[in-house]
C-alpha cells in the first residue's frame, strides 16, 4: 500500500479521537502483512491511567480479529486543530514489538503530505524480548 495512503487513514483516524482532557487527536493506521488496514484513536478517561493510545487500540482490533502479523503503522496528531508530530510512545513501541518485526515501517506524519519514516528497531533499540 502506498505510504501517504497509510498517513491519510491516519489523519482521518483523528476525527475518531475521545480526548476531551488533553484535546489531542491521535490517529493509527496499522497495515498488516495480508494488506487489511486497522484504524484506531486515542480513547482517554477521567482517571488518566485507563487512557489508551491510538496506536494500541488499532493493534487491539486486529489482534482481537485474529490478525498478528503486520507490516507498517501510520501515526498522526493533531492539537488545538492542527497536526502536530506525535511519535509513539514507549509502551506502544513496546507493544509493537510483541508482534512485529525489526524492520517493521512506523510513519509518523510530520505536516500536510509530509511524514517521517522509521524501522522499530530504530525507535525501540534492544528492546525487551521473552524467549
Ligand atoms: N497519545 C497517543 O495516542 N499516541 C502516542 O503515541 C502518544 C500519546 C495520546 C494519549 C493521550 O490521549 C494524548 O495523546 C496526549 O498524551
């Protein structure tokens, strides 16, 4: 699938966003490794901790449909109304590491058609495995 296709699920994803404590509206795109694409938002709560981040709830739908393998995740933002840079956060690289592999492509939009492209491992370096 075409990267900037990917970035602009993401950026669609946002209108999704249940953040009425911080107002940040977060977007996923997550493409598996058979081409299906799960969408997710930022879902906070009023105890704070609860909040999940977009990222987590797109890899929560497709795992919860049975999809495990994947091949590149989208991740956009936008604050007061306007995209902002959001990388993901350490336990969602964590999180991504569960299920994906070294070289799996995190895009992280940077502006209007304009994103920045990483590998997990670039973003998570030794990162904590169970073998
Ligand atoms: N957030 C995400 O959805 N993904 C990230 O990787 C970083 C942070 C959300 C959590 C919270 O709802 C808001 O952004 C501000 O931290």
């Amino acid at each position: 699938m075409d990267k900037k296709v990917l970035c602009d699920m993401a950026i669609s994803a946002t209108n999704k966003a249940y953040s009425p404590y911080s107002n940040c509206k977060v977007g996923a795109a997550l493409l598996s490794a058979d081409g299906q694409v799960f969408t997710g938002c930022n879902i906070e709560n009023a105890s704070f901790s609860p909040t999940i981040c977009a990222e987590r709830t797109a890899f929560a739908k497709a795992v919860s449909e049975g999809v495990t393998k994947f091949s590149a995740i989208a991740i956009a933002a936008k604050k007061d109304g306007k995209l902002s840079t959001f990388t993901p956060c350490g336990v969602c690289r964590q999180v991504m590491s569960e299920f994906c592999s070294d070289d799996f492509t995190v895009l992280v939009v940077t502006g209007e058609d304009k994103f920045q492209e990483y590998t997990l491992s670039e973003l998570l370096p030794a990162s904590f495995k169970l073998d």
